[in-house]
C-alpha cells in the first residue's frame, strides 16, 4: 500500500496535531516550525509516517473553518515531505485532504470515515491515495451522545462495513483502504477494551486496521490513581503495551504520539507473529 514503507510488521504513525486543543498535544505545536521539528523528532524516534492534523476531535469539540485547517496543516505537510517524511492527512473535509494530497501527504486519515464531507470518497477515488475509514457516528461535539450498541464489535463491525461499501460505490480501489475500528469515538472506556479485546474481528475482514490507543482517556481511567485519572503524560507505557497486543493481533498500523516504545513493540510483535508462523 505504502512502497517503502516495511511490509513485514506494523506500522508505526507518529501524531502531529497542529491544533490548539487536542486533548495530549494540543498547543504544542501550532507554529509551523515547531510542528515540523517535532514530525522529524518523530520519524528520529521510530515513526514510520506522520499523521497531521489541524482540527483537533477531542470529545466536546467544535469544528473550525476549512480554511483554518488548510493555513495550519499544509505548511507543515510541506516542510515534512520536503525532508523525504511519508505523511498522512487528518481531515475530514475533502477539500482539505485534496490540497494536502498535492502538497506531498500519500495518505487520507478521515475520522469521519467518509461521512462527514460526502466528496471524500470522489478525492480517494480520484487521487487513488489509500484512505483510512475509521469507525464513526457523529460529530465530536455529540458522538458520546451516540454511545449505544447491542453488540458492540458486531455493530460496529457493520457500520465500518457500510462506511467501506460507501467507499467502494464511489469509486474507491478496495486495495486503498485502512479501517480503524475508532477507539473512544462515540465509545465509552469498557467498548474500548471490548474492541481491542475483539481486534481479530476487524482483521478478518481482510482490509488493513489502524489501531489508535495512544494517551485515550480510557488509559487514564484504567491507571487512575484513587479515582484521578493518570494525566496524558503519563500514559505512554500503557500505550505502548496497546501496540505490542494490536500489532500480535495482526494490526496494520498503530497511531501514537511517542513512537519509541511502540517502534520497539511493533518488532517484538513481528518476530513473535514470525515464529507462530513456524
Ligand atoms: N483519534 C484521534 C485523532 N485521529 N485517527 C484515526 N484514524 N483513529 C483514531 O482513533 C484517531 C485519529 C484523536 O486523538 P488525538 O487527539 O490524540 O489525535
């Protein structure tokens, strides 16, 4: 999907958010220089690629304008591809992920799965860029509104496959499509664990699954120290032993915001999944 990029174990995404309200980073990186000083950091830590976002989807957030999202990510897609780094655009606006794509991002990494924006699925057609479809419901602003499920990883097996049928009817190249099962969007903590409890399931549809754990507030909760969540910045351990579990469950891609420790999980997930193989 990505030449050049390792075939033979997960991929490592470092996250960059150009936003000044993403819950782990927000604020940090606004300034596009600082941005892309930390994307290099990133890929000099492990990251194979790098994800960039402006807006951020934190739960609660509001949405801002198009072109506030294009004045704050494409310097920064530029100045990363300019240093030879594979990027990834966070969007859900398809005009956003078109001027990404020609500013040198490879990769469209839409939250919304193809529903926010109904022209996403005609830009992955037409630029034939691989797409991530991650599960979604709603906006941000609500989605912990929309939190019901009969069965969770059945449901939302089935909407993420409507989300790729969508997909497909337009045009898009199934070889192109990443599916996410979409931790803590429109999930509470417990469909969380249930999801990477049940990640076979989203494997066995065939296409590759980008798991995105890093720093999520179920971690925090799981880590609670006498009812107080462990801060964000305490939560990479935890993340990193996400990434060994996603990856030896056959996991295509894990997106987080500190790659060391999951560059060095995502091989010993490969060299365990090699000798099962045996
Ligand atoms: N989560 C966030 C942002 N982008 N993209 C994908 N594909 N999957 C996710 O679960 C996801 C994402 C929110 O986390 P952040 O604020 O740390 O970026």
């Amino acid at each position: 999907m990505l030449p050049g990029l390792p075939q033979d174990r997960c991929l490592v995404m470092g996250v960059v958010n150009v936003t000044p309200d993403s819950f782990s980073d927000g604020g940090r990186w606004l300034d596009a220089d600082t941005a892309i000083r930390h994307g290099l950091e990133l890929v000099r830590q492990g990251a194979d690629l790098v994800d960039v976002g402006g807006e951020s989807t934190r739960p609660g957030a509001l949405r801002i304008d198009q072109d506030e999202e294009l004045r704050r990510v494409l310097p920064v897609i530029r100045g990363l591809v300019a240093e030879g780094v594979v990027v990834s655009v966070d969007t859900m606006r398809a005009a956003v992920a078109r001027q990404s794509l020609e500013a040198g991002a490879q990769v469209i990494n839409d939250v919304s799965g193809g529903r926010a924006d109904p022209d996403m699925r005609s830009v992955a057609a037409e630029t034939e860029a691989p797409i991530v479809l991650m599960h979604w419901r709603e906006h941000s602003a609500v989605m912990q509104q929309h939190t019901h499920y009969d069965d969770v990883v059945a449901d939302i097996r089935a909407e993420l496959g409507q989300q790729v049928d969508g997909a497909i009817a337009a045009g898009v190249d199934p070889s192109r499509i990443v599916i996410d099962p979409g931790l803590g969007f429109s999930k509470t903590g417990e469909h969380n664990w249930t999801v990477l409890a049940h990640l076979d399931a989203f494997v066995e549809l065939g296409f590759p699954v980008l798991v995105a754990a890093s720093r999520k507030r179920f971690l925090g909760e799981l880590l609670a120290d006498d009812g107080v969540l462990r801060p964000v910045d305490g939560r990479d351990a935890a993340t990193a032993a996400v990434t060994t579990l996603a990856a030896a469950a056959g996991a295509w891609c894990i997106r987080v915001h500190d790659p060391a420790p999951s560059a060095d999980a995502v091989r010993v997930a490969a060299r365990l999944r090699q000798e099962g193989r045996r």
